[in-house]
C-alpha cells in the first residue's frame, strides 16, 4: 500500500515537472518571436503576421496620427490581435506602448513601438585599424613580487581588483601608466593613495609599494591604458557619424568593456589572412596606419552594440550618392543576403545566407545567425574571421545589420546584430 502511493505521488510529481516543462519551452518560444523593441519607419505601413495566441492594448492619448489596416484610428484605447495579420502605419514620430496579453487574459510584458524618421546610411565594409586609450589605467589582476628581502609579497592582494581603473595616486590625476610608474618610483616606499573606479564607484585605497631586488618599487598589479586590433567599419551617415564592429571592445584579460577615454580609427593593410578551422577562429592580420592621412576618425563610445565616433571628413571619402536605407528587423528575410569587407584589399560583395532571425535574442549582438556561401571568400578565410566583425549585411538593397561573431566549431557560420540595435545605441549615446 505504502509502496502505492509513492508511486502515485512520484507520478503526480513527474507530470507536474512535465507540465512546467511544456508551459516554460511554450513561453520562451512565444517570447523568442515577440521583441521588446519595435521600430517602424513613419509614413510607411508595416505588416506583422506572429500567429501566436497574443491580444494586445494599444493605449495613447493621441491615436489619431496611426493606422491600423489601413484604418485610422478615432478612440484611446485600440485592440490588436497577434494570431491574425495586421499592418500599422504612423504618421509622425513618437513612442507607443502596447500592453501584451497570453490568450487575452494573462498580462504578458509591454513592447515599445518607435515610430522613427526614414534613416538612410553609407555602408561600409572596409578594413580599419582601431587605437583606444582607457578612462584610467585598467587593473587586469595582482601578482606576487619579490622584495630585496628576498620574501614574497603582494601588496595590493584584496585591495585593487581585476576590472579596477586607477585614476589618480597620491590625489593627482593620472593621464597614462608611464605617469604611475614615474610617480611609484619617486614616491620609493611610501604609502600610496590610489583614486579608483569599480563599476559605478569611487573609491581610495593606499598600498605600501615593495623594494624589489633590482631596486624598482612595484605594488604587484599588472595594468594596461590601451588597446589596438583591426576590425570593419559597419557604416557612416551623411552627418559623419560612424558605426563600427558590432559588438564592444572588451579587455582580453578581464573580458569587461572598455571605457575609454578616446581613440582613432585608422586605414590598415590587410597583410595575411590566418583560415578559420572548427575549433580555431581565423584572423585578418593587418597593420595599422598611423602615419598622416589615415586617420579616419574619431572614436567617442565603446559600447556592446559596437564603437561609434565621428569621421575625419579630410581622409574619408563620404560617399552620399552610395547611401542605402535601413532594413528593420521584421523586414529581414530568411534566405540570400550579401556583406561587404576588405579581406582580398578592397571592399567587395559576398554572398551569404540569413539562416535564422531572431526576433528577440537577450544579447543584442547576436540577432541573426548566417552561413557564408561564398565560395570565393570560403577559399579565403573558410569563412568568418577575427576582424570582419562589423562588415555589413545586406539584403534587397537594404543595411540591415553586421556580423559579429563567428561559430567556433564551424567557421561558416556565425552571428549578426539588427543595423537598428547599432543605430538606437549610438543614438542614446550622442
């Protein structure tokens, strides 16, 4: 009898698991195909078709200005239904909000609709050589040294920490590590006041730097202020102002973004092409121009949706007549597309397949999957390669995003950001 009812019980139990389990997989695919964020473009009618058991409230003051399939709308409060087809259409810009439920009933999330102006960019595709200068001088870690006692020591052990960035020693501003270390030396063993920044946080801290055998006065941590690497330009508008990458420029021993303080983007040379291999990423090994004439801008924000600045218009050719407009994320399209890069020299075209759209990938980074088809850029590189992050993607003559990523166990493959989540970041960065 006992035995009986445990297995009741432990039936009743797996069911309930099983259940969840549905109930969870049947949200996360309902939420995988609604996006948090929609952009549409004004005057111009845009047709969604989700066929997923969703209502939604549209609830302005002013609806007057927004069609609803091919209606225009007369009361606060309007009602759409996501498992039939629908076209909306706005005529000025501005913020909505439509209010989501599950069958009708269950309050599901808040999408935010953004009616924008008819945007059109220059797309880019060139290799560029990228120089960033830290907001302090970033702490990778802390070490032990060896003082000229011959003992260990390490002096800033849970004190400083990795991702730390120093900015002043002893209340003086610091501009680069050559300026710490001259002051470390100087102040010999002294206790030092460290001005720090974590995260948000400001903080002082003091360290006693150690004499070591060779008579140097060191803490035990291992800094850096910059960073350089080749990447492709994505983009630039016809103001001048540029996008890049894709995705932020992370320290390679922290794996945090970078906050700079400023950098430059140059013209490069593509010198080598290291072939991608499943399991190893390949790479454009390049060098940077640094010499006069190859700056090509001024890099302002480093962000996960890529790098943004401002074009020196006196080395690069701004292009207008070359301007294509924007592609929107639901005007994306599961099949043949084309990228622009420089990894032959020059900017050309290669083609490529849009496998997958992701309508609401939490990493924005990673929003479209796609295969290279290419079988002319397959002989070059056997397909995406460390520095075509940020060429840009586009189809029925529309920028619609930018790779960033490649698949490491099948170097054909990789990912891509919507040109939209760039557009939106450098925006809210101006």
């Amino acid at each position: 009898m006992k035995k009986r009812v445990v297995y009741r019980v432990s039936l009743i139990v797996l069911l309930l698991i099983v259940l969840c389990g549905i109930v969870g997989f049947g949200y996360y695919k309902i939420d995988s195909q609604i996006p948090d964020t929609i952009h549409i473009v004004k005057n111009k009618k845009v047709k969604f078709n989700f066929s997923l058991p969703v209502q939604a409230d549209l609830c302005e003051e002013d609806v007057s200005v927004i069609k609803l399939n091919n209606k225009k709308l007369n009361q606060n409060q309007v009602h759409i239904d996501f498992d039939s087809p629908f076209t909306i259409q706005s005529t000025k810009t501005g913020h909505y909000l439509l209010q989501l439920k599950l069958f009708g009933i269950f309050q599901y999330k808040t999408i935010n609709v953004n009616v924008i102006n008819d945007i059109k960019l220059i797309p880019g595709g060139s290799s560029i050589g990228i120089y960033i200068e830290s907001k302090g001088i970033l702490v990778l870690g802390t070490s032990t040294i060896t003082g000229d006692d011959g003992l260990n020591y390490e002096p800033a052990l849970n004190i400083l920490q990795s991702g730390d960035y120093i900015e002043s020693m002893n209340h003086v501003s610091l501009k680069n590590k050559e300026q710490f270390i001259s002051m470390l030396q100087k102040n010999n063993e002294k206790p030092i006041s460290l001005g720090i920044r974590r995260d948000e946080e400001r903080l002082n801290v003091t360290i006693k730097p150690i004499k070591t055998v060779d008579g140097e006065y060191k803490i035990g941590t291992w800094i850096r202020d910059n960073t350089q690497g080749i990447g492709t330009l994505t983009y630039a508008d016809c103001n001048g102002e540029f996008g890049a990458l894709g995705h932020g420029i992370t320290d390679v021993d922290t794996s945090q973004l970078m906050e700079i303080k400023d950098g430059t983007i140059y013209n490069s040379d593509v010198l080598e092409i290291v072939k991608g291999q499943n399991g190893a990423p390949g790479e454009i090994v390049g060098l940077i121009k640094t010499s006069e004439g190859n700056d090509l801008g001024e890099i302002q924000t480093n962000t996960n949706q890529g790098i943004f600045g401002r074009i020196n218009k006196q080395n690069y050719d701004l292009n207008r007549s070359k301007a294509l407009p924007i592609g929107l994320k639901q005007d994306i399209k599961i099949g043949k597309a084309k990228i622009l890069c420089a990894v032959e020299g020059t900017i050309k075209e290669y083609e490529i397949e849009i496998t997958d759209v992701e309508m609401n990938n939490k990493n924005l980074s990673k929003g479209l999957v796609i295969k290279i088809t290419d079988k002319r850029l397959l002989s070059v590189t056997n397909g995406i390669v460390q520095g075509m992050s940020g060429s840009p993607i586009i189809q029925q003559g529309k920028i619609i995003g930018a790779v960033t990523h490649v698949f490491i166990q099948d170097s054909t493959k990789g990912y891509g950001t919507f040109i939209e989540n760039m557009i939106n970041t450098a925006n809210t960065n101006d």
